[in-house]
C-alpha cells in the first residue's frame, strides 16, 4: 500500500468568452491511485480497477461539484477528456519502467455501474519510463447513454487499467503502484 496518496488536484476555474456564444467551461485535472501485482494476472493480461469516488478526496466530485458551481448550477452538458497520462509509483516493488509491466496496447476504461457499460478513456502502445506517459484520448461523453452519462457525472463507474503483461513481468513478484491523472473539461 502507498504509505503517502501522491494525488495532486490543481482547480482552475476558466470561463471562455468568444464570438458566436462559446458554452461557460470548466477545466481541472483528476488523479486516481490503481495498483497491480504480478501474481494476479490473469492470461497474459494485467488489470487494475477502482471506484472513481474511493479515490481520497474524491477528487472526481470536486471537480463535478466545482464545475456545476462555475455553470451557474447546471449539470455539465459534456464532458471533455482533453489529456490523460499513466505514470509508474516510486514505490513500486520489482519494476522500475512501465516496460516492465506492459507489453503492446494498454486501455484505460471507464466502466459504468448497474449497465456494466464500457467506455475506452484513452489508450497508449508499449508504454515506457515511469512517466507520466501521455495516452491517446478516446472518451467521448456524448456518445454515452443518458443514464450512463447521469452515472458517470454522479461518480458511479470504475477506473480500469488493462493491458497485456510484459514477457518477465508474472514472474517478477511485482507490487505496482500507479497514478492516472485525467484532464477533464465540463461545458454548459
């Protein structure tokens, strides 16, 4: 276990004004803590997965409850995934690169409670270093079903990291920590 939680959540409101009525934004960034062992990985495959709302601090919340406050108490119409990086814990046991982890395409996921809907967040290829390793984004809220998107805003799905493991990494004995920060975006 992290004997420190390294969660840094930076709120900076910002409201964009241009011509043709640009929508009031809201921008901050969301870290969560996952964890994986070598021992539990299943085929080839390593996964991670944790409650967005479990987080300390909940920082998922804050940043929903912050934007609600600069959109005048209006629900976020979308929500805009612009950044997503995964970075490897300094107090990891047994790796010192994600390279020793992972292995090809690594999927970040956000998985809806009650429909056990998916939705890909992002996703990187042979992912190296410790980080922070910036992910392609994928996430796109409009595409969600209304009830989803009510959950997701609501705090209700979990945050699953998945990838296929590293040739050496099931027989490391590897305690992995690590940190996926999400740079989200609300619009009224």
């Amino acid at each position: 276990m992290w004997k420190q939680v390294f969660l840094v959540v930076v709120l900076a409101a910002q409201t964009l004004m241009g011509c043709g009525g640009d929508a009031v934004s809201y921008s901050a960034p969301v870290g969560i803590n996952l964890k994986a062992k070598s021992s539990d990985t299943v085929n080839a495959t390593v996964t991670s997965r944790k409650g967005i709302s479990t987080e300390s601090g909940n920082p998922f919340k804050v940043f929903v409850d912050a934007a609600r406050e600069e959109l005048d108490g209006k629900s976020p119409a979308r929500i805009e995934l612009t950044q997503l990086t995964l970075t490897l814990g300094a107090s990891s046991v047994g790796v010192s690169s994600l390279a020793e982890v992972f292995t090809g395409r690594v999927d970040i996921l956000f998985l809806i409670d009650d429909s056990s809907n998916t939705y890909v967040a992002g996703h990187g290829e042979n992912p190296t270093g410790s980080g922070p390793v910036a992910f392609i984004v994928d996430f796109d809220s409009e595409a969600m079903a209304e009830e989803d998107y009510t959950r997701f805003l609501a705090g209700r799905f979990d945050v699953v990291l998945r990838g296929t493991a590293a040739p050496t990494f099931t027989s490391k004995g590897a305690d992995v920590d690590f940190q996926s920060t999400f740079s989200f975006t609300a619009f009224e």
